[in-house]
C-alpha cells in the first residue's frame, strides 16, 4: 500500500457511512489507505455499526478517535473527508489545513457565511487540495448537459424536487443530547438544517450552476412555512418552497421543493432551454432543436428531425452511489497524480451555491425581496444573516 494517500473521514454518520463504504473500495483498489475514523460519539465507530452500511469496510488498520486534532495529529493523514452536522463546526477545517491536508467537504460546508469564509480563507492560505461533495458534477447525464452549454446562452432551468420530510433512523448525531431534536431527524429542523433549501436544495442550486458554468447573482423565494401544530412530530421547516435565481451571465432558474410529512413520495423534474434549444429527460437525454437552414421551415419538422441524443438512457441516480464513489475517485487521483482538473469544484469555487441558498432564506424572511448575492456575501446590510446565532 505504499505509496497510497492517507485519507481519514471525519464523522461516522449518514453520508460519511457512503464515504466510508466508496473509500474501503478505492482502498480495495490501491488509491487510498483509511488510516482514520474520527466522531464524537464512540459507538458510531464501532466496526460492526460501520460494517452494517459500509459493508466494505473492515477496520484492520484504520485507527478510531473522538478527537478531530488527535486524528490529524496521530494519524496524519493527507486528506480528510468532513461529514458532520453543518451547524457542528467549531474550527476543526482551518486547523486541519493549517497542517497541509487537503479537504473534503461535505455541503453545507457551514449555515453560517462568516465561517465559510474563514474555513475558505484558511484553505487558500494553506494552498490545500478542497473540493465539496457535490457528487451530481460526477454525474454522466449532468456532465452532458455541461458540456453542452458550454458555448450556450441560458435562457432558463428547471429543478424540481418533489420529496417528503426525512425519515427516522436515517441519520446518527444524537441530536437529542446537543440540544436538538429529540428524533434525531435534524434535516427537518431549521436550526440545525438551516432549512431544507440550504440542506437539500443546495444540490439543484449547484447542478444548475455545473450545467451553465455560472454564478447566481440574485435570488427571490417564496416559502410555506409547516403549520405550527404539525412541527412537534414534522420539524420546523417549511412544507414548500419556490426560489427563482438570475445568472450572472443572464438566464434564470427555478428550484422548487416539497416536503410534506406522510407523503413517502419522491420525483423529479427537469429541463434547461437556451434561445434556440430545449434539453429534455426522456429515456435518453436529448435535445430539440432544429438546425436546418431553412428556419423557419414551412411545416413543422417531424420529432426525428428536432432530437438529437445527449446521453443514452438509462439515466442513473445522479445523488447515487456511482456519483459518490466517483467524486472520492477524482479527489484522491487529483491528489496523487497533482491533477487539478480532475477536481470539478473547490472549496472557494462552492461558496456560490451556498450563498445562494442562504440568501433564497433571506429573501423568503423579508416578504420575497431580489437579493444580490454579492451584497449578501459582504453588505453591512446582511452582517446579522451571515452570523452564528448567539447560543446556538
Ligand atoms: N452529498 C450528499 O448527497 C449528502 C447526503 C447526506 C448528507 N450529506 C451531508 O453530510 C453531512 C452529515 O450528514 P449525515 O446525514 O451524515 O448526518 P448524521 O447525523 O447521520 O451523521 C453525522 C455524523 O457526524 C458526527 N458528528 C456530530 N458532531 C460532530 C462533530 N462536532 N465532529 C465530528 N463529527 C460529529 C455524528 O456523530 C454522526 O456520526 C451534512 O453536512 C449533510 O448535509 C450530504
């Protein structure tokens, strides 16, 4: 194995179970070593817990600890996968990196602005390797869309997310003992989740900027908040939400949430058009547009003469296992082969999408107001909103 980075994930949870589960892979294949686990809580580290998800995994040599610096210090490790709770962040990126090890960072990469700036500051002043887990960059189908756009105008996108409220036993911080909800379903709670926008839709506010290759500049929302007598067993965030977003090099998109309780349903919608072109997800990723010559020709051109195939079906799960094994892949082989192009976002590169988010909850506070993103990110006029809550 010599020769192979020295990777440790911090946080033993949901997602850092996949983590682990895609890294004992790539260790299985010679590209990584786990040389450390590292949570708070000692049973989320158990090897019979981990394997239970990560059935991959085998603890052999990969140390345990409930330190995060004890980890850095004793384990040394080059990188580090942090996938803890994002309102649990107490510095632990910035010393890290302050040692020399590259970052990955789970999104949201805090829910406070004036923290990610300094976790940002600190990873450009250490001049570390960072990326963010937005796995949907990895995404075959996405990628196309990408490449496609590349010389293209966005006129508008689309992302729909039609999802329910998460569900019990899914997530690992026992929350109850920090003060937070006493079910452990932090996603539905606005303290910890900073609202399902900021946890969740920070995906489709990301995908759309990986398919545009774009920064949001402003943000409107509109939200309906859970009605006050279903939030005990619901959670406090809203039930639906509408964001509209304008690009910075024109074109806008609309993201758009639901999270009722009891619903257990799940689907999607999505499109991008361009003045000329309308991007559809059929059973292959295809496009309508007619190029003849002739424009406009003098009856209507026949559905073989508008599509062109992007991608062949079947479409995979673009939040799947593929997706987040590959993200792992690329970082690690960015590391080791000094690559960064195999790196399809950064830590700074991130901190639009979420901005973005944050400010969308921004604007839903106060009635709906067009919100520009870089006013957020540094006007005296947002300072309260980019800030820890006193207590919390
Ligand atoms: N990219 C994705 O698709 C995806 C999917 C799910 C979750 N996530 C993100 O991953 C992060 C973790 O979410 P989760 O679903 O795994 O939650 P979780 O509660 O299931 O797991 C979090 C883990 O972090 C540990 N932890 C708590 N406080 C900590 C601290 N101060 N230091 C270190 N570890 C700590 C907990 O004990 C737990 O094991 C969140 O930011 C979430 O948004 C991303």
């Amino acid at each position: 194995m010599a020769g192979a980075l020295r990777v440790a994930v911090v946080g033993v949870g949901q997602r850092g179970l996949q983590h682990v589960e895609s890294i004992a892979k790539l260790q299985a294949d010679e590209e990584v070593q786990l040389v450390a686990l590292a949570d708070p809580f000692e049973e989320n580290l158990a090897e019979a817990k981990v394997q239970s998800i990560a059935t991959s995994y085998k603890q052999g040599s990969t140390q345990l600890f409930t330190n995060v610096d004890e980890m850095i210090d004793t384990a040394k490790p080059d990188a580090v996968w942090f996938v803890m709770p994002p309102n649990q962040h107490r510095g632990e990126i910035e010393r890290t990196v302050a040692k020399g090890v590259a970052i990955f960072a789970e999104k949201p990469q805090s829910l406070f602005y004036d923290e990610i700036k300094s976790q940002a500051d600190a990873i450009d002043k250490a001049g570390v390797p960072s990326i963010v887990g937005f796995q949907k960059r990895y995404d075959p189908w996405y990628t196309a869309i990408h490449d496609y756009m590349a010389d293209k105008q966005l006129a508008s996108a689309m992302a729909v997310s039609l999802s329910s409220v998460e569900g019990h036993s899914a997530k690992h911080t026992p929350t109850e003992r920090q003060g937070g909800p006493a079910n452990r379903v932090w996603t539905a709670n606005r303290a910890w989740s900073g609202t399902s926008m900021v946890e969740a839709g920070i995906h489709q506010t990301d995908q759309i900027r990986y398919w545009v290759s774009d920064d949001v500049k402003w943000v409107q929302a509109a939200y309906v908040e859970r009605p006050e007598d279903l939030q005990e067993s619901q959670g406090d965030n809203p039930t639906a939400y509408t964001v509209v977003y304008g690009f910075k090099r024109g074109g806008i998109a609309n993201v758009i949430f639901t999270k009722p309780a009891r619903s257990y349903f799940n689907d999607k919608y999505e499109y991008v058009h361009t003045p000329d072109a309308h991007i559809a997800f059929e059973d292959d990723l295809v496009v309508y547009s007619y190029q003849g010559a002739d424009y406009p020709p003098a009856s209507r051109p026949t559905r073989e003469q508008l599509r062109t195939v992007l991608a062949a079906g079947p479409e995979s799960n673009p939040m799947g296992s593929e997706s987040t094994l590959d993200i792992s892949r690329q970082f690690a082989r960015s590391i080791t082969e000094s690559d960064p192009s195999l790196r399809r976002n950064s830590f700074r590169s991130s901190m639009n999408s979420l901005a973005a988010v944050l400010a969308a909850n921004v604007s839903d506070s106060l009635g709906g107001i067009r919100i520009d993103i870089d006013e957020f990110e540094n006007s005296d006029k947002f300072a309260e909103y980019r800030q820890r809550p006193e207590g919390l």
